[in-house]
C-alpha cells in the first residue's frame, strides 16, 4: 500500500482483503490501530481464513536506554517471567485439500 495512516477507509479495506497483516507502523496510533482491527473483523467475518495479525509496534517502552552504558537498576523483565504462548500448529496453516 501507499499512502499514510490517514487514509483509514483505504487501510480498512486493504486488511479486510488479507490473509497476514504485518503492523510496523505507530503503535500510539488509536484511529489506525482502529482502522486494521475493523478490516481484521470484516476478513473474519467473510467466512474465509481467519486472518493473522502480526503488531511489531511498541516494542520500545521495553528499552532502558542505557546507551551502552552499564545500569545496576532492576531490569523491566527477565527470561523467567515471560509467558510463552502455545498454539497448535494446525492453526498456522492453511486447511488442507
């Protein structure tokens, strides 16, 4: 697509018609993240393949910004406190035959 996150119909419409939706884009965003979650419901709601939303978005409220400088302070997480999230390998592929 080209355009901005403006074009809200366009970005509406264009979800909507997707089987994976890659959000790279700003994740403060409320009209746009709107905006692909309508077109993500109007693709479910065609009956065709529930589609796949992927949000890279916001991953930076999990930076210190050290810098590359050392900091002593509590980290933000740490490797045994995230959950992992199973899902059946059957829901990642497409229905055969």
């Amino acid at each position: 697509m080209i355009g901005d996150h403006s074009e809200l119909d366009k970005i509406t419409d264009l979800v909507g018609q997707a089987d994976i939706v890659l959000n790279a884009a700003d994740a403060d965003d409320l009209p746009l993240t709107n905006a692909v979650l309508s077109g993500l419901k109007n693709r479910n709601d065609s009956g065709g393949l529930k589609p796949i939303l992927i949000h890279t978005s916001g991953t930076g409220v999990a930076t210190d910004r050290a810098g590359g400088e050392y900091r002593d302070e509590k980290p933000l997480y740490n490797a045994s406190s995230i959950l992992l999230l199973f899902i059946p390998y059957s829901t990642l592929m497409a229905p055969s035959g």
